[in-house]
C-alpha cells in the first residue's frame, strides 16, 4: 500500500483521500492486484473512523469482503480493536458481513461469542438469523465456542435465541445446530460435561440435544466426567436425564450397513410415496390441488343434498338437535307424522350412497394432504379435521332412521371425540406423514 494511503486511512482524513483520488483516479483499483491485502478500509475499521469507513463503503463495497494477510476482514478487525460502532455500521450497511469467513473459518458471529460481547451477539443473530448454522474448520458452531469457553451466559443466549426464533428453519436448527460434532466427534454436551459446568449441561439437557451421542474415542457425555473432581452434581443432572456411559448404548448402524440391508415393506412405501411426490411439478400439484377442491365441494354438496332431495315438514314440526324426532301435526287426525330433513331414499340406497360417498370424501381429503408443502399442513390439520367431523355430523343428520341404521346411528352421536381422534390417526398415518416419520426413525 502506498504510504501516504495508509497514513490517510490511519487518520480517517477523507479530504486526504479525495486528493489522493483526484491525483490518481486509480489509487483504488490497485488493491484489487492483490488477493490479501490490508486496504484502507480495514485500516480505517481497525481505528474506528466512521465517517472514513462509511465514505470507503460507499466507493468501494468490496472491500468489506477482502481478506488480510493475517485472513481477517474489516469487520474482524473492528472486533478486536473493540469498535462497537463501526462494527454496527458495517453491518448496517451490509448484514452479510455476518458471515464473511476469516482465518480458520471463524466469522464475526463466531469472534463476538469469543470475545464474550452479549450485545453484538445479539444484533448480529437479529441482522443475519443465518449466521448461526456457520461453522469453523474445525467443524465449530457459535455454541460450540460459547462453551468451549466456559462462557454461560454467551451459551445461553443463543440456546434461547434457538428457542424463540420464528424464523421459517428454526425447527430444523434446534436439532441440527445443537447436535452438531466438531472434528473429534464431540457435541455442546460433550464440551459442557468435560468442563464440569452444571449450569450449563442444565440448559443444554433442557433443549432438543441428543443425550447419548459418543465421540470418535468412543465416550458419551458421562464419560466425560470421569478423572474430574467435585462433578458429583454434574453427574446427578446428567443421570437424571437419562444419560448413559458408552458401553451402555446400544450400537448404532452404520451409513454403510444401512445401504446393505435388505428394504424392508415400510421403506418400499416410503420410496415409492417420495418419488412419486417428487415426480409432481408446481404447476401439475397446484391443478390436482384445484380438482381435489372440487371434488371435496362436490362430495359434501352431495351430503346437503343427496340424491332425491330431502323430506320437509309442516311447521308444527319440531326438529331435536341429536335425532329427528316425529312430531304428530295438530291440525292431523289420522296420526300420520312427517319425518324433517331426512333424505328420501330407500335405505339399501342411501346406505350404498352414504359409504361410496364418505370414501370419496376421506380419499380426497388424503390426497390433498399428500400434496401440501411440508410447512403448511400443521396450520391445516385441525380446520380439516372440523370440517371432516361437519361431514360425519351432516351425513348422520339426514339419514333415514331405518331399523337397521338407528342404533348406528345413535351410537355414533355421543361416540364423536372417538371419531375424532379416529380421523386424527388417519391423517397422521396418510402418506406424506408416515413418509416423514419412517425418515426421522431412520436419523
């Protein structure tokens, strides 16, 4: 770097630099000659000049990503050198210098947790959520550094911030960030347990953390423990949540002796159930979402209005809430009595009717299941299983009371939470849950 450069970012001096500029319109572009190197941007965020960092972002952004040779970008080095300001600014400017690598892999987020900075932890999981699924080298998450450093409260912020987020993967973060190994195979746990640290095996023991995962010298988190002084504690948390020694936990199958085993009928079903899923493009799923609408529309319109219509009765009738009730007219002599809102047909042919059409009906329903997006059925569930128990209600309703149905009939009505949590095993057991199931016993 020329001299006078340096000396320019060294004092922020953005008069200076505009000189240099105008005397050589290309005293710039020369730091892009080198693949590491200290440009006046890091030099001017390692003094803390706001203003200077701010003018040189706003000509050259790029440099915000560049690399030293000591591997450490503005944004690390306003870390170390402790600029709270600049660091803010930077990210303010750009949220995904969050995640600009340097030496060893470690990123800001990862630097901040090191240094023990609360503050800027949390506004960089606020700018960049992202950030935490960044790992070092050595296979390091932010969490893992946290309790390397025996640092509690660093931990326990982001195993909070785990638990609150509502970003759209946070569920498959809570598992897959607290589990994660580093190079030797140890997880959070394993760190927390070696550094006899009750606190914070505690709130890790409180997350979704694998309890029993054993590390590449073959030890559990108890195992860890041994050799260690005072861990009494430790260990009465650890066995209180069900954490075993390695010896006790049962052998795990390999990646390699999973593929040699012989498919079984559930993963047949499962394969068979992917790939046709994933065979269904955008548009064709969006078309037989249309024509699976209709067809629920058709089939419950059916149900209002089967076949022949529906008896109506004078006004003297009276229609009870669980079972139509006959009702002698008045103003009738004969004894004769209607029957309200009962369907018209035989009772071989609404029987016929009534089960050709609740299968068409709890059919569809499967289908429209099967080709939802994954993060929509869980909102979906329970409108769909109201509407499937409006169905069964509305079905029983308009039945003719034949001898042979009434005791069904009757039966069902006060049977109805039963029906529920029937219908609720059905949807569970439709394939794309059992797909997703059969998945998660086979991690």
């Amino acid at each position: 770097m020329d001299e006078r450069m340096r000396r320019v970012a060294q004092a922020g001096n953005i008069d200076a630099l505009y000189a240099l500029i105008q005397e050589n319109p290309f005293v710039l572009e020369s730091f892009y000659e080198f693949p590491y190197v200290d440009t006046p941007l890091h030099l001017a965020a390692f003094e803390g000049h706001i203003d200077f960092v701010l003018e040189m972002m706003n000509l050259k952004s790029s440099f915000a990503r560049k690399l030293n040779p000591a591997g450490l970008s503005p944004l690390h080095l306003a870390l170390l050198n402790h600029q709270p300001l600049v660091v803010r600014e930077l990210v303010r400017v750009d949220k995904d210098l969050i995640r600009v690598k340097g030496r060893g892999g470690l990123t800001p987020l990862h630097l901040a947790t090191e240094l023990g900075d609360l503050d800027l932890v949390a506004e960089f999981l606020e700018a960049c959520p992202e950030c935490i699924t960044d790992v070092t080298i050595q296979g390091e998450t932010a969490l893992r550094i946290a309790a390397k450093n025996n640092s509690f409260e660093t931990l326990e912020l982001l195993v909070r911030w785990l638990q609150k987020t509502t970003h759209k993967d946070s569920d498959v973060w809570n598992k897959q960030v607290l589990n994660r190994k580093d190079k030797q195979g140890n997880t959070i746990l394993h760190i927390a347990a070696s550094n006899n640290h009750p606190k914070m095996v505690k709130l890790l023991l409180e997350c979704k953390i694998s309890k029993n995962e054993i590390n590449l010298n073959g030890r559990s988190a108890l195992d860890m423990l041994e050799g260690q002084l005072n861990n009494s504690q430790t260990r009465h948390i650890l066995h209180q949540a069900g954490c075993l020694k390695a010896e006790r936990i049962p052998a795990r199958r390999t990646l390699a002796e999973s593929f040699r085993l012989k498919m079984s009928w559930s993963e047949t079903f499962r394969r068979t159930v992917a790939c046709q899923n994933n065979k269904i493009s955008g548009d064709m799923r969006n078309a037989m979402l249309v024509v699976a609408v209709l067809i629920l529309t058709s089939t419950y319109q059916a149900c209002l209005s089967p076949p022949g219509g529906l008896l109506q009765g004078n006004n003297d009738s009276i229609i009870h809430r669980t079972r139509i009730i006959r009702v002698k007219s008045n103003s009738s002599s004969s004894g004769s009595s209607d029957e309200l809102w009962v369907s018209v047909l035989p009772n071989s042919d609404f029987a016929c009717f009534y089960f050709i059409n609740a299968a068409t009906f709890f059919a569809t329903t499967c289908v429209v299941f099967f080709l939802l997006p994954d993060e929509t059925i869980n909102l979906l569930t329970l409108p769909v299983l109201l509407f499937i128990l409006c169905f069964s209600l509305l079905m029983i309703y308009v039945a003719p009371p034949f001898p042979i149905t009434i005791p069904f009939l009757s039966l069902l009505q006060p049977l109805s939470p039963i029906l529920v949590a029937a219908i609720i095993f059905i949807l569970v057991c439709s394939p794309k849950f059992l797909v997703l199931y059969l998945q998660s016993r086979r991690r």
